[in-house]
C-alpha cells in the first residue's frame, strides 16, 4: 500500500523528476510526457465517469485502473533488469489487450455498420468518450516515439490502441447504440 503522508517534496523544483526505477529525469523528457499523457487520460475519464452508470462505469473504473498500471509501468524505464529489481515492477501484460479486445468486440455486435465518418459528439458520454479517444490517441503517440529510443513494453502500447478503439466504441454505444451518433457530411459548408 502506497502511504503519502506529505504531498510535495520540492524535489522537483530543479525541473527535473524521480521515475519508478529511482532515476531522475528532466520533466519535458519524452518518458515522463508519455506517462504524464496516460495520467491526463485517466483524469479525462474521470469526467466521462461522471455521465456513466452501471456495467459501463464498471468498464471505466476498470480502464482507470489499467491506467495506472500503464503508467507505473511506462515510469520504469530499464525492462532488462526487470529480474534484479528489489521489486518486480508492475508491467502491462497482453490478458489486458485481449480483455479490450472482448469488451470491443461485445459492444460493437450491437450497432449498425458505419456508413460515414462521425462527429465526436452526441450524448455528453459519448462526447467525453471521444475526448478520451483523442488522448489515448495522443499517449499511444508519445509511448510510440519513446519506443524508437527505449525500451518499452509492447503491450503497454498494444493497450493504447485498442483502448482508443474502445472508446470510440463505446461512444457510439453511447449515443443510443450509434442511433444518435453525429455524422459527417462531407463538404456541408463549402
């Protein structure tokens, strides 16, 4: 159990931050934005919790978990020495990826095929589902580019990009089954 009896510790005001292993690093360094964008995700869905009920705020509480577990994971930076860790850090693991990958396919057995783009909009679920889908879109991104200089572990980033497809699955769900959902007409304000 985690025990923050002070919450800060001017250790940061140098610009520079501790990451899970005890290493420190500036704060505009590509990991600490990679897991700094996965909190901002986490906070995002906090507010899309607040238009949830039942097994879809289920759902979300256990993303806002698996978030955290991304994060602890993307703040450890040296995966060879996993095994020599005093403890073993908290990785992503690929029965995550595979659990969205039911919940995506479950959802999207009940809606129409899309015939058109759609609008992120509709329901305020649903318009705060897409904004959740942007910035799992953009930590995916981040987690990417960090990835072409460091290690990180693949299923960290298998988890963002089926998160984004949840969510945007779960908007549509939102929005009275895709019933509801905003569609784009191209070239409507020439």
């Amino acid at each position: 159990m985690v025990v923050l009896s002070k919450i800060y510790t001017r250790t940061g005001d140098g610009g520079d931050t501790a990451l899970g292993d005890g290493s420190r690093r500036v704060k505009h360094d590509l990991r600490v934005a990679a897991y700094g964008t996965v909190d901002e995700l986490n906070s995002t869905l906090g507010l899309a919790r607040l238009h949830a009920d039942g097994e879809t705020d289920a759902a979300l509480s256990r993303i806002q978990n698996d978030l955290f577990d991304l994060g602890a994971d993307l703040c450890r930076p040296d995966m060879d020495k996993d095994a020599e860790a005093k403890y073993p850090p908290l990785r992503m693991a690929e029965a995550q990826v595979t659990r969205l990958e039911s919940e995506i396919d479950r959802m999207n057995g009940d809606l129409e095929p899309l015939r058109s783009f759609i609008l992120p909009g509709g329901s305020a679920l649903a318009a705060h589902l897409h904004l959740c889908r942007t910035v799992a879109r953009r930590a995916e991104r981040r987690a990417v580019e960090l990835a072409g200089i460091e290690n990180v572990n693949a299923a960290a980033v298998k988890y963002l990009n089926r998160l984004s497809d949840w969510f945007f699955v779960a908007a549509r769900t939102a929005n009275d089954g895709g019933r509801a959902d905003v569609l784009w007409v191209p070239g409507a304000n020439r």
